[in-house]
C-alpha cells in the first residue's frame, strides 16, 4: 500500500536532511504508528505521502503509484485516497458539522443525493448522530476531531493518515478517539498515525516505527513508545 | 463541483470581502468607461475629419491677367484630370458675395475688399484629398495661374489640438485600466487568503485544481461583468447628458457620435473588462493559490 525506498529528503537552507535513507514498506489493512521527538521527519513523511512534498532522491510508492511518475493534475485523484486528520482538526467554523463533512464530497463533485444519504451514515460511525445541526465551536474538542475524522473517511479512501489527532485532548478523550481510528482500521483502512502519545502507542501495541534525526532506528510490530523518554 | 455549490460558494466569497469587491467594481467600472470614452474621442475626431475635409477644397487662384484662352484650356484640363472629382469656377464678385457672407460681423475688413481685390478661383474638389501635392505641382506655374493652396491647411493646428486631446484620453485610460488590474490582483490575494482554510481542505481531500480555483474565478469574472455594465451606464449618460443635450446644442457645424458608436464602443469595453478581470485572477490565483 505505502512503500518508501531509500528516501531522503533535504530542504533548501538546513545543513541537516529531514529524511536519511528511509525505507519502510507498510501493507493493506495495516496500523501504524509514526513515533519520535519534534523534528525527527515524522511530518516530512506524511507529506511526502500526500505529494505535498517530493523526495530528493528516493521512490515513494502510494496505492500502487510511484509518486515521483505522477503527473501533476492526477495529485487529486492520489488526495481522494488518503484521508488526513490533524491536531487542530481544521473544521470550518462556519459551516455545521453535517456541512463540514458534506464539504469534502461536493468540491470531488458528489450528487446531492448521495451526501444527504453517506454523511449521515459516516456521522453515525464517529458517534455523532444526532449532532450534525452544531457548529464546531458548540462541540467539544473530541467531538471536534469526530467530525475531522468523518470528514477524511466520508469518502472511503484507503488511507488515513493521522497526524497528532490525540494532540489536543485529553486522556480520556483521546482513548475514544484511538477506539474510533481502530474500528475504521477493522474496515480494511490502513492507518498511519504519527503521535507523542506513548500512553496510548503501549497499550495499542500495534507496528511501531520510530523516526530520529530523519532516519529509522527501529520498526516493531506490537511495539511500545520506547524507551527514550 | 456542482452549480448550485458552486453559487453558494461565490456568493460567501463575495460577502466575506464586500468592501474590496465594490470597490473593485467601481474602480473597473470607472477606468473601463475612461477607456470607452478615449475610443469614443477618438470616434469623434475621425467624423470631423471625414466632414471637414471632405468639405474643403482645394483652392486654384488664378492671375490678375489671366486670358479667356488660359482660364478654358485650364478648366478643360481640371474636368479631364483622372485624380479630380469636381471643378467650380469662382469669381471676383462671387468671391467678394462669400467673403460679404463670411465676414458680416467685420464691417471694416469688408470695407477694405474693393470688387476686384479677391482673385478669381476654381474650387477642385480631389477624389483623394492626400494626393493633394501631386496634382498642385502639376499646375503650379501653368499659364495663367497665380497659386494653389490647399485648405486643409488651416485644419491642421485644430486636428493637432485635438489629436493631443485624443492620445492624453488614452493615455488617462491607460493608467486608470493599469489601476483596476492592480486593485484585481490584491482583491483576489485577499480573497485567497481569507479561504486558505477552505481551499486547504479542498486540496487535502482531492478537489481538482479547476473546481479550487473556479469560485475565486467566476467571481472575478462576476465583478468584471457588473463593472463593465456600470462602464456602459456611464457611457450612455455621457453621451445623453455632455452630447446630446449640450454640445449638440451649441456646436452645429459638425456631427456628433451617435448611439450605434456608443453601443460598439460597449462592445470593446465589455469584452476588454471580463476578459480583464477572469485573465487576472487566474494569473494571481497561480501564484498565490497552491494547488
């Protein structure tokens, strides 16, 4: 599903790569965590799977493309396979919670009536039934990312990548979430999440890869945070 | 993306950031009629230019002691001559009848015109008014001939008076055009920045560039076709309140533009106006909209 091979990648005017010679090959259906320290090239390789970024030497394999051969106006239809869920959970403020999620179907085009009929059902599978009338800032912060990760899945993309999306909650919060990210990984959604959660990453006890200064010091199935801290 | 989306889109977009957008028109509205204006004044110099000289003559003043002989061998010869349209005969007395008529207001310029002071003349009228030279050398120092004057001349100061009016038209549109574009381009940065999120959104979850960038453009194009209507306006009150009901009015001796000018003038404005405002949003969406 997602391989990278030898993946460097150095931005203009740093002395050090945020990307050394990284390879790691993550299959279908898989969840994995994208551990290590702020600046350690967690955020680069999120990127770099969105095509937000290209490498500077390296391939990087998404959905069965190599991203570096596809052109320009097929970034698109790369993006609608990869849903994105953040720490600030980049609603619309001014748009209700169903309006939020129906966003992302009607700017790919989507018949109305298919959004009056999926938006329900993907606010339903977050726990937010009922609530799609709210605007964000009548929800909680949980409830907000909720609507975040309805959003990125409303489309079923056969990606989810999930950067922080623990960031700005709390504990208790944060464990719904994570049940939540877990049940949309059990739809055959591989799930790629990069966290500083160590609570949360030991008791998932799901594939580990640790990312410091830019390189790969360990890749675990089952693994724990690490032992750094 | 669909029409109805697409509309509610704009239509956010245009309230978000309503100051900018009317100003915007007006400024678009303002500069595009400045410009329907210079091709109008330019409209008008062409007509007097048609009238005027297709009016004046070219004059063939002939000597004092000219023969019956010379005065019909040179007439014989004006009627043949391939590059001329008509020939009249004027003289003195009938010279000395216009000159009476011309000069009314001036007793005492008339009082010095004794009867035989005016030359006689033919008055030649030239299929092409430019080929002026040609046929005058051809008959300068022919017997019985004193001079040849075109009266165009006395034109020339007034047309350059008003090509100086007709190229500072231009020249103020220009400017006043270069000042829409410039309000165009920081609108729509504006306007881009203020939906950075919506438009992060769009381009994380796969929208296609076009349908990113279509509501920035369709309301460049929205406020181009308002802009270019209230150009249009302007025009035809122009036209109705400074023409027709006031120079028309004082100014007789020469015709005026008329409404079939002014409509093809809308015509220039309008397209020049949407294609303005889509052309530059586009080139500041490419730069300041990353898709």
């Amino acid at each position: 599903m997602i391989t990278l091979d030898n993946v460097s990648k150095h931005y203009p005017n740093t002395a050090r790569p945020a990307l050394s010679d990284v390879t790691v090959s993550i299959d279908k259906g898989e969840f994995v965590f994208l551990v290590g320290s702020s600046g350690s090239g967690k955020s680069t390789f999120l990127r770099l799977l969105l095509k937000e970024e290209a490498p500077t030497s390296g391939t990087v394999h998404v959905a069965g493309k190599d991203l570096a051969k596809l052109s320009h106006w097929k970034v698109p239809a790369l993006r609608r396979q990869i849903g994105c869920v953040f720490q600030d959970f980049r609603l619309l403020p001014n748009k209700t919670v169903f309006q939020n999620v129906a966003f992302a179907l009607q700017v790919i085009g989507k018949h109305r009536h298919t959004i009056e009929k999926v938006v329900p059902e993907v606010l339903d599978l977050v726990g937010l039934q009922g609530k799609g009338g709210r605007l964000p800032d009548e929800l909680s912060g949980g409830e907000q990312q909720r609507v975040a990760i309805a959003r990125a899945f409303v489309n079923k993309p056969m990606i989810l990548i999930a950067d922080e999306p623990t960031g700005n909650l709390d504990p208790s919060t944060s464990v719904g979430i994570m049940k939540l990210l877990d049940r949309i990984n059990r739809t055959g959604t591989t799930v790629v999440m990069a966290t500083h959660d160590a609570v949360i990453v030991d008791s998932m006890r799901r594939r580990v890869v640790e990312l410091d200064h830019g390189k790969v010091v360990r890749d675990q199935t089952r693994g724990v945070y690490g032992y750094s801290k | 993306m669909r029409s109805q989306f697409l509309a509610s889109e704009v239509a956010i977009g245009l309230r978000r950031n309503l100051t900018m957008t009317f100003a915007l028109i007006i400024t678009l509205g303002l500069s595009l009629a400045m410009f329907g204006s210079a091709l109008l004044i330019r409209k008008q110099v062409d007509l007097m230019k048609d009238e005027w000289y297709d009016k004046v003559e070219v004059s063939m003043f002939l000597d004092k002691s000219v023969t019956q002989d010379q005065r019909l061998t040179l007439k014989e010869s004006l009627e043949a001559h391939p590059e001329i349209q008509q020939v009249f005969y004027e003289s003195s007395a009938d010279a000395l009848e216009n000159a009476k008529e011309q000069f009314r207001d001036q007793p005492d310029l008339l009082a010095s015109i004794g009867p035989d002071v005016l030359p006689e003349s033919f008055r030649v009228k030239l299929k092409d008014p430019a080929k002026f030279e040609d046929v005058a050398s051809e008959y300068r120092g022919a017997p019985g001939v004193f001079e040849v004057k075109d009266q165009r001349e006395f034109f020339r100061p007034l047309f350059r008076i008003l090509d100086v009016f007709r190229r500072a038209a231009f020249l103020g549109a220009g400017v006043a055009l270069i000042a829409a574009s410039l309000l165009i381009f920081n609108t729509v940065r504006v306007s881009a920045f203020t939906r950075r999120r919506e438009t992060g959104i769009m381009r994380l979850v796969g929208a296609s560039n076009l349908s990113i960038q279509l509501p920035f453009l369709v309301e460049g194009a929205l406020a181009g076709v308002i802009g270019a209507l209230f150009a249009a306006g302007l025009l035809a009150g122009g036209k109705t309140l400074f023409i027709d009901n006031l120079l028309s009015k004082v100014i007789t001796f020469t015709p005026f533009v008329v409404w079939r000018d002014v409509w093809a003038v809308v015509g220039v404005v309008f397209p020049v106006g949407v294609g303005l405002a889509v052309l530059l949003s586009l080139l500041t969406l490419r730069k300041y909209l990353r898709v």
